[in-house]
C-alpha cells in the first residue's frame, strides 16, 4: 500500500522529465531510509531498464525487505551505503549549489548522486530524490558544519 500512495514521486518525475527534457533520466538516486520513498520513486521506472535505479543509505537500512531485495537481487537496482561522515559534503553541496536544505538521510542520496554523476557525461541526465528537509534534522547538521564548512559570517 505504501508502494501505491508514494508512486506520486515517480509518476511525477516520470511526467516532468517527459515533459522539460523529452525523455526519461538516465538514473534515479534515492536515499533508502524506510523504503516507502525509493519504492515510490523507483516502481514507476521498474520496467524502463535504461534508466538506472540508485539506493543510497547509512549502512543501506530497508535493502532486506522485499520490495528492496527483489529489485537487488535481480539486478532492477543497486544499492550503496554512505558512512554518515560523507552525509554532509552531500548537505553541502546542495545547498550551496541549490538553496535546498536536504534531510541527513536525504544528504545519502546526493552524496551517492554525486558520485554517480561524476562518472557520468554531460548528455546524461541524474534525478535525485530529495524526500525530506533538514527541520528534524537541523541540531545535528549545526553541530558538524563547523568541521567541514563552509565558513559562514
């Protein structure tokens, strides 16, 4: 049933892509976490096999369930853990390229995303699914962004 209410993700992303680039991206990347969101974002694009289903997660939380493990285990997606020290750069980075402040878990997803996309060329193109801000999360990203940066005031 989860699967069910949270396609809205995927099938939005699916209409916009169509509609602003013309196509379907090349890779979707989301953060694991529950699993409601990566599942919603990802079934939609389930039988698309040219685009490429990326989960990204601290220790990969949620990979043993089944909606997880049978997309891994048939090779549908990947999935890769992200020590909760590279979290960061990926909060970082987008918010300083964006203006968005993501959650930790969703801070996963771009720091994988920015791995994959550094493989990638420039015809290429990567949507990452952002399921959350930082409000719950804002203590601890003030705690650790005196240590990496960037320098602010």
């Amino acid at each position: 049933m989860a699967r069910d209410f949270q396609c809205v993700i995927g099938n939005e992303t699916k209409e916009q892509m169509k509609a602003l680039a013309w196509r379907l991206p090349d890779t979707l990347v989301a953060c694991v976490g529950n699993g409601s969101s990566v599942i919603g974002m990802f079934h939609p694009f389930i039988k698309n096999k040219s685009v490429r289903l990326v989960g990204a997660e601290s220790a990969c939380n949620g990979v043993d369930t089944s909606r997880h493990s049978w997309l891994k285990l048939t090779g549908r997606a990947e999935y890769h853990a992200v020590a909760d020290a590279q979290a960061p750069e990926g909060f970082c980075s987008l918010a300083e390229l964006e203006g968005s402040i993501p959650s930790l878990e969703a801070s996963h997803a771009v720091y994988q995303a920015m791995q994959v996309a550094s493989a990638m060329t420039s015809n290429e193109l990567l949507v990452i699914c952002i399921s959350d801000n930082c409000g719950k999360d804002l203590n601890t990203i003030t705690e650790v962004l005196p240590a990496i940066g960037p320098q602010i005031g």
